[in-house]
C-alpha cells in the first residue's frame, strides 16, 4: 500500500466522475485543489450530483477506506478531514472508487487525469464539464432509476404534459401528475454556470483573487 506523502508545491487535480452503470452516462469534470481533505471532496461531490448528504459514504483509494464516520455507521482508520488529497500519492491515470448511500449504492467511479500547477485568481473547485443531472434522493438506486427513466422518456412525457394542457379541468385533476412531468423533462439537464456558483459559496476556501 503506498504511503502517505507529505504536501509539496500547490496543484490541482482534474478529476472525470462517472456514476457507474447509469445509461445514458452521468458524469462531471473537476478541478479540485491537492490541498483539500478527502471531507472536501466528498462535499464536492454530494453538490456535484445533487445529493442531499443524509446517508453514508466512502472512498476506496489504493485499497483504503476513507470517510466521515457517524454512529452505526462504518469506522474509517484516518479522520477525512485531515488527509489531503495531495498526501494520496496519486497519479495522473489512476482511479479511485467514492461510493454514497449504501442502501441505493451510487458508485461513482473517479480517474485523475491530470495534475496541474495552481493557477492565481481562479475559482477552485471548479466543474469545467458534465453532462445530466443525477438520479434523484432515494429512487431505489440504479436500476429502478433506469426504469423510472424509460417510463419517463421526453417524447412519452412530452405527449401527456400536451394532453393535459389542452384541457383546463384535466390539467386541474392532474395537477400533481403534471409537476412531476415538469421535473421529468428536466430530468437531465445539467447546470454547470449554477453548479460552480455553488461551489463558489461560502465553504470554498480558494476564491484567491489575482
């Protein structure tokens, strides 16, 4: 198992994020500081795929576990909140596994595929590519998020938000039906100017300004 290093000069790890076994695929691209703690990453992220934090996780990096521990959950060797990313003796092309809500069990699957010298005056972390919104809280995991979606598909969704607009008392009769549709044919839409304005919030310790 390689050991921890210590920190060097400041560099950026560009991260590829795919939610495994989800088609069409779900996925982002970071820019994360090597100065963040595993904790930070993790709360990257729960933002990155719309995640609520309200159940457990992990990290499996070089076969070792890593997270924040909470009663009855899993016991984790190292506080996440004091490995830095830059201590994981990471390479450009590895991969590491961050796994969120073992009752659903969202794997998402993580390569490195660059190291980059911090750059002065821009905004970390950052999301600089994606595509798809994540599943939603506590649908029941991949596969029956992956039939809520075939039963959801934009031209059936479509076609019923049509009917029901062509008429005012069924819409009226239907009108929880016809917010869930709204949500449906937004389903997969990925904000990424609305996710950096978050990332960018009041936890982002990297904000410097040139």
């Amino acid at each position: 198992m390689p050991e921890l290093r210590g920190p060097s000069a400041p560099s950026v790890y560009q991260l590829r994020v795919v939610l495994r076994g989800v088609s069409p695929l779900v996925w982002r691209r970071l820019l994360v500081c090597g100065d963040s703690t595993v904790a930070d990453v993790h709360a990257v992220f729960q933002l990155c795929f719309g995640w609520s934090d309200e159940h457990l996780h992990r990290f499996v990096i070089h076969g070792r576990e890593y997270g924040i521990a909470h009663l009855g959950g899993v016991a984790f060797r190292d506080d996440a909140r004091r490995v830095r990313l830059d201590r994981l003796a990471l390479r450009t092309g590895e991969r590491f596994v961050y796994e969120y809500d073992f009752y659903d069990c969202w794997v998402h699957d993580v390569r490195v595929e660059q190291i980059v010298a911090l750059v002065s005056g821009r905004r970390y972390p950052r999301c600089v590519g994606g595509r798809r919104a994540g599943p939603p809280e506590d649908c029941g995991g991949v596969w029956a998020f992956l039939e809520w979606r075939q039963q959801h598909h934009l031209p059936a969704v479509a076609a019923r938000m049509a009917e029901l607009l062509a008429d005012e008392e069924l819409f009226e009769d239907h009108r929880q039906e016809a917010v869930e549709l709204c949500r449906w044919l937004t389903r997969d839409r990925f904000d990424r100017r609305a996710l950096n304005r978050r990332l960018a919030g009041p936890a982002d310790t990297h904000n410097s300004v040139a």
